[in-house]
C-alpha cells in the first residue's frame, strides 16, 4: 500500500512539475503570483473547468490568481488551511473590494444587499413555520441568500452552502454576493447583462419581472437583436455602443451617456411595488429622472411621460380601489374578533395575501415594464376576481350580514367604481352591451 502511494505521489510531483512549465507557457501574457501558480497546477487536474474558465476572463489577463480572491488571513472567521495555505471558500463583496471598492459600496447600500434580511417577514413565517426550514434552504435563501455558518473544522455548513444569494450574509459580515450576477470563474460583464441573469430570482408568480419583459416589445426586440448589441465591449454606453433595444441591465445598471453603470439597483425606480400599498420612495423625483434619462436615449419626452402617466394610474387603480379597502376590512374583522389577528391562519388570510403578494404586484409589475397582459389577464383581472368572488363572499362569511353592510357602508360605498357590484349593473350600461352585440353579431346575446 504504502509502495503504492509513493508511486502516485511521484507521479503527482512528476505532473505537477509538467504542469509548471506547460501552465507558464499558456497565462504567458500574466504575471501569475507563485502562490496562485501551485492552485493552478494542482487544480488543473483537480477541476480542469474552473482554470479554463479562469484563464479565459479579464483576471487572467491581469494576473488577477485563485490566490488573490481566495487567500484568507488566519484570523478570519472562514479561513482553513488547504495544501499549507491559508485560503477562504467564499469570496465576498468585501473581498472583491479590494479591487473593486465603488462596485463593493454601490452594492452594499442597494436593496439587494439587504435581501437576506427577511427573518421577520410575514414571508419567512410562511416558509419557516407554515412550509418548513428545509424548503427556505432550497428556496427562499437561494434567492435571498443564506446566513453562511462556519463550522468549528473551518469547514461551510451544508445547511447555509452552497449558496450565492442576492443578500447573502457572510461570516466576514458582508452582506451580498457578486456572482449572483457575474459567474465564476469567468467574472464577466458581458454575462451580467444578459437578461436571463436576473431572471433566476425575478420571475414567478409573485414577481414576474422576466416574464413581463420577455412579452414587452423591449424583450421581443432583444431576442431579435441579441447578437448585434455588442454585448462583449466594455464600453456599454445605450445609445452609443448599441441602439436595437434595451435589457434590465440597460435600465437598471448600465451607462447612459451622462450617467456611470451602478451597482445599485434602487437608483433608477421611484416606486416600492412590494408592499400591499405601494409606496414613493425617498428621492423618488430624482430617481425617476434618472431612469428617464436611460428611455431618452430611444424615445421622446412626450412618449416617456406618456408611459409613466399610464404607469401611475394603474398603481393607483390597484392601490385605491382594492388594496386600501381590502386592508381595512380585514383589519376591522381583527379588531371585532371576527377573524384571528394571528396571518395565515384564517382562510381569509390567504386570499388577502394572494390579493397584494401575486395579484396586485403581477399587475404593478406588468405596468413598470409594459407587459399588457401581467397588466390585465395576470394582474387587475385576477385582483377583481379575487375581490369581488373569493373576499367579499369570505368576508361575508365571517362576518354575517349584519357587519357586512356595515363594512360595505364604510369601506365601498364612498367609492362609486364599486357601484357595479353593490347596487348592480345600471340599465343603461346593460342597453349599450346589448346594442353593441347586436351590431357586431346581429344577435341579442351578452357574452
Ligand atoms: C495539491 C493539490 C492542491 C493544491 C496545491 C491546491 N488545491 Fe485546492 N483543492 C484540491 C483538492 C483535491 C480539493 C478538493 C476537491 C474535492 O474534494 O472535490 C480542493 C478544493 C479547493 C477549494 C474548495 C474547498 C471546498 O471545501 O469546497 C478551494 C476554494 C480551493 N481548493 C482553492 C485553492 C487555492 C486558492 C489554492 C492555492 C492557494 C489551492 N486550492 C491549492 C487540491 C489542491
Ligand atoms: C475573481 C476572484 C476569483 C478568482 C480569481 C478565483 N476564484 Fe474561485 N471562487 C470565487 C468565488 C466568488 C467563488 C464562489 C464562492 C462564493 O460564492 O463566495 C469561488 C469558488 C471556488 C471553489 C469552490 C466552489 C465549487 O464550485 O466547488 C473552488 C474549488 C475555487 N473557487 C477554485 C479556484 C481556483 C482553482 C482558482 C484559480 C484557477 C480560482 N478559484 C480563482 C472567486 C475567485
Ligand atoms: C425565485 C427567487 C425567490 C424566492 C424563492 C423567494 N423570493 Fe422573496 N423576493 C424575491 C425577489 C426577486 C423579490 C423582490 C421583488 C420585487 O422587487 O418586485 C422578493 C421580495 C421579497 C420580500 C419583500 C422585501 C421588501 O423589502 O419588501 C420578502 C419579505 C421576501 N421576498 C421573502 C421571501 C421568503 C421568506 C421566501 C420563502 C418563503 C421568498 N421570499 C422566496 C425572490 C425570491
Ligand atoms: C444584480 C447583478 C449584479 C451584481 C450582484 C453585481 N454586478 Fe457587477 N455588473 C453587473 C452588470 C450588469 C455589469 C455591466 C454594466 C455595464 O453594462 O457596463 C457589471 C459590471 C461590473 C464591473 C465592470 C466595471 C463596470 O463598472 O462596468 C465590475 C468590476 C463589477 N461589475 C464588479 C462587481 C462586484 C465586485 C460585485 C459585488 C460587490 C458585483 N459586480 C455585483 C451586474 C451585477
Ligand atoms: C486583486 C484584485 C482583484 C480582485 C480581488 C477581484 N478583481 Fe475583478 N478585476 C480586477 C482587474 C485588474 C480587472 C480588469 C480590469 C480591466 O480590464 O480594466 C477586473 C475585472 C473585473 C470585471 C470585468 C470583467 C469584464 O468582463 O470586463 C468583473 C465583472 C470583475 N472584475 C468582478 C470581480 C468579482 C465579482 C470579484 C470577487 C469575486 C473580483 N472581481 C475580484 C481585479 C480584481
Ligand atoms: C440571486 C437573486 C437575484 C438576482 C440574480 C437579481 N436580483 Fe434583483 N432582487 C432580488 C431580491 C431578493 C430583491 C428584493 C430585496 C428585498 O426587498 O429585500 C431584489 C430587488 C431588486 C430591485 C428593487 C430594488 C429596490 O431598491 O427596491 C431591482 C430594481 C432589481 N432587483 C433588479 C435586478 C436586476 C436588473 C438584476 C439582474 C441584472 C437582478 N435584480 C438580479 C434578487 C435578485
Ligand atoms: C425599459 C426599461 C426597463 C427594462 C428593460 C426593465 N425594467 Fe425593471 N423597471 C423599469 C421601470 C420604469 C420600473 C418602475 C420604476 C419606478 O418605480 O419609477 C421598473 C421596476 C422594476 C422593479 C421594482 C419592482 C417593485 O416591486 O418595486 C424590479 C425588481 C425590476 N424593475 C426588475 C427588472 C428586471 C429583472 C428586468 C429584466 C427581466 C427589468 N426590470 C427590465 C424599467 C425597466
Ligand atoms: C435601446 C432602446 C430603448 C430604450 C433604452 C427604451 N426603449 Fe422602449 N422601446 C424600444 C423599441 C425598439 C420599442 C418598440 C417600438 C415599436 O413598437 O415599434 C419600444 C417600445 C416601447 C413602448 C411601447 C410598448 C408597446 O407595446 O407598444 C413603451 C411604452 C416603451 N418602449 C417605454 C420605454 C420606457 C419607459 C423606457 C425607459 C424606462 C424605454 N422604453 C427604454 C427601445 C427602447
């Protein structure tokens, strides 16, 4: 036995030593540090894939090793010794930083950093206590990213790893991680531009953003233009480097002749579409501007504003006519002990929660990026089913028919787009219907 390890142990150094030379001959252009050349030579053999790749991106070319992003110091919470060096699995935010500290800070203050910060959600309680924890691992945390625990061997606990959640939270207390985005090992730019990228969390029933924009024009003309938006330059300025149509990243991230690419997704969007009711968010005239600088580019002023107006109305459609009611009943039968303050366990619970987490934002979402029938069919036509068919009559149930007036006194008839449904279709309404398909079919039906 022992003979026998020494013989693969001489054949090792034998290759490993082959490998040197053939490796220094191949990254000739790099000036590789002597520690980053042992992980190649060993991982050539090891895991041929992740050096290809490494060797085709930018790092590469500058001499940007393994070593460099993977080296640890012993002090490090997530540090462990590997072939008598001190390295690091994860390579955080904090650690690109190094070289690439406007990106770092840019991401660390968005939105997407502060996604794994979802403990206390009403979501996390359904995941956590409603579905279980080991569906939040493979699903929730994927997106959101896991709280990355260090065992006491310095290995990753598998219950928190693998994971390259938006907002991951790091044992280095950074919180994110770049290669949701940019995949190792190649790092690339060009990669992240790409739509498909955000589409892994974007999508959905709750928030269909990939969906929406591959219906939108914008997305049709993408998969139409794909290959002539000279995606591979690094300069990718809209309206200079390329003109045919615009992905997420154009509108969320990139360049505009007078704006730099940021790595903060927040900048450009001045509402919140999240929350039951949405929400302005601080700044929100500034960031508007900013996003319509990004359309200027392809469109006139006019059209943009034109958008917008259209954009808002929906969101206050959904926000006025269902949203706000809908909250408010459901609190008063709280209030009046009629359903649990308790989420989720009352049926009503599920129906106002599909209301404003799918329907409403489905609708919101499909307005924000022109996707007409997320706007409708998706959106406002689910949210009307839902509450006109499935909460009210729920409502009704709980409540008896007493309350129930009541709240329809308080809640919808001060409202007279609900007139339809309280005090029924008018005569008039009922007439035009009728004449209308007698014109176009020549009969008397209604539907
Ligand atoms: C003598 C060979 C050898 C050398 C030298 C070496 N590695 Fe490794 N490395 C391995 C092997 C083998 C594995 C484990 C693969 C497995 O278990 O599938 C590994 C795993 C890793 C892992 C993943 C660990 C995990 O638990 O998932 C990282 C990161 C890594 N190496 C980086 C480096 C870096 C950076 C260097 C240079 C400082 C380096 N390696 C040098 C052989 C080597
Ligand atoms: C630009 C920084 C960077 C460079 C250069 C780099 N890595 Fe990595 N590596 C990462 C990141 C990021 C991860 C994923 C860890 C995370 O999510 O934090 C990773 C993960 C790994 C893993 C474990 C993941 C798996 O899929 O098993 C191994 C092994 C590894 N790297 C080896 C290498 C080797 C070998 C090289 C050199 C050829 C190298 N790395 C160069 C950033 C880098
Ligand atoms: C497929 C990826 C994915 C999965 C799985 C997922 N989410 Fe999300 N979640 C997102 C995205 C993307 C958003 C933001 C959508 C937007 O901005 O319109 C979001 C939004 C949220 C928000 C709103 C945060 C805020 O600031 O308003 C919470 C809370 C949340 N998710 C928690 C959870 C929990 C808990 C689970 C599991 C029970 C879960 N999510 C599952 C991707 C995901
Ligand atoms: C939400 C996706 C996303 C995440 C997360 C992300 N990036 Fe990027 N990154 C991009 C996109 C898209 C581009 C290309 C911008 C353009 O069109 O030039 C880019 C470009 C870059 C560039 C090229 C320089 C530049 O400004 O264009 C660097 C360097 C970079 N990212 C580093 C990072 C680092 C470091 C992190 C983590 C702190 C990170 N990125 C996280 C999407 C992302
Ligand atoms: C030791 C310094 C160093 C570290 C650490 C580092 N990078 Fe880089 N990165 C560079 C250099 C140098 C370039 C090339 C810049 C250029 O060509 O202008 C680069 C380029 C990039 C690019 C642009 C690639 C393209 O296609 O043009 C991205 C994206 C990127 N890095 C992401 C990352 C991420 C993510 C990490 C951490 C996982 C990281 N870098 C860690 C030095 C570093
Ligand atoms: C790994 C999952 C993931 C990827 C990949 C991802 N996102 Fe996100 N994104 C999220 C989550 C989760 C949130 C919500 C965070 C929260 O509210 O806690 C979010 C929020 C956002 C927001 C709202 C920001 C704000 O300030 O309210 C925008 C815009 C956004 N993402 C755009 C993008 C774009 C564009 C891409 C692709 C270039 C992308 N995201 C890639 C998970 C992801
Ligand atoms: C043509 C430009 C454009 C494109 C392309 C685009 N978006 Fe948006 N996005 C917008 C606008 C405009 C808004 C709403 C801005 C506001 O609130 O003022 C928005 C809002 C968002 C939000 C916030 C939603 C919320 O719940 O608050 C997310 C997340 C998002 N986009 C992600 C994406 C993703 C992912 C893609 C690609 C699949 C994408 N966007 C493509 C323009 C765009
Ligand atoms: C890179 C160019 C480009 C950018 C940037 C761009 N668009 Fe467009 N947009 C187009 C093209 C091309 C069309 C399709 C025109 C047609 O229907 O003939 C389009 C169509 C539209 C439509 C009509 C949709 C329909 O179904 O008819 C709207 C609305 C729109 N864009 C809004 C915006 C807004 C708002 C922004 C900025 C947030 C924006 N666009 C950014 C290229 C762009």
């Amino acid at each position: 036995m022992k003979r026998y390890h020494f013989v693969v142990l001489s054949a090792l150094i034998a290759i490993g030593a082959l490998c040197i030379i053939c490796a220094s001959s191949e990254v000739a252009s790099a000036e590789v540090s002597k520690e980053g050349q042992v992980c190649i030579n060993c991982h050539k053999a090891q895991s041929p894939s992740f050096v290809k790749e490494w060797e085709l991106s930018k790092h590469a070319a500058k001499g940007v090793d393994c070593y460099s992003c993977h080296k640890a110091e012993k002090s490090d919470p997530d540090a462990m010794d590997h072939n008598g060096y001190t390295i690091a699995i994860l390579v955080t935010p904090k650690d690109c930083g190094r070289c690439h500290a406007n990106e770092e800070k840019e991401m660390t203050t968005s939105h997407h950093a502060k996604a794994g910060d979802i403990l206390n959600s009403l979501d996390n309680y359904l995941g956590e206590v409603v579905g279980g924890p080991e569906a939040v691992a493979v699903g929730c945390l994927q997106c959101h990213g896991a709280k990355v625990k260090v065992l006491d061997n310095g290995k990753l606990d598998t219950n928190s790893w693998p994971n390259t959640g938006i907002g991951r939270i790091n044992p280095d207390g950074s919180k994110g991680s770049c290669s949701a985005c940019h995949i190792r090992h190649n790092f690339s730019r060009a990669q992240a531009r790409e739509p498909e990228i955000c589409g892994k969390c974007h999508l959905g029933p709750d928030h269909p953003q990939i969906e929406v924009y591959e219906e939108s024009k914008h997305g049709i003309v993408y998969a139409a233009n794909k290959d002539k938006l000279n995606m591979d330059k690094d300069s990718w300025v809209v309206g200079k480097d390329y003109t045919a149509a615009p992905t997420c990243a154009t509108c969320h991230i990139s360049a505009t002749p007078t704006q730099p690419v940021t790595h903060d997704v927040g900048a450009r969007i001045s509402w919140t579409l999240r929350p039951p009711v949405s929400k302005k968010l601080e700044n929100a005239d500034k960031k508007r501007a900013a996003m319509q600088d990004v359309c200027s580019s392809c469109h006139s002023s006019p059209f943009v504003e034109g958008f917008y107006k259209q954009f808002d109305n929906l969101v206050n459609l959904y926000d006025t006519k269902f949203a706000m009611p809908a909250m408010a009943i459901r609190k008063d039968l709280m209030e009046k002990g009629k359903i649990s303050k308790a989420d989720f366990d009352d049926k009503l619970d599920w129906i106002y929660w599909e209301l404003w987490h799918h329907e409403g934002r489905r609708a919101r979402h499909g307005a924000a990026m022109s996707g007409p029938d997320y706007a409708w069919w998706h959106g406002i036509y689910d949210v009307a089913k839902n509450f006109y068919t499935e909460f009210l009559p729920e409502v009704k149930s709980v409540a008896g028919p007493e309350l129930y007036n009541e709240l329809v006194k308080k809640h919808l008839d001060p409202d007279v787009r609900h007139e339809w449904y309280t005090k029924g279709m008018s005569k008039e309404q009922l007439q035009k219907i009728q004449q209308y398909y007698k014109e176009r079919y020549g009969g008397t039906q209604t539907k």
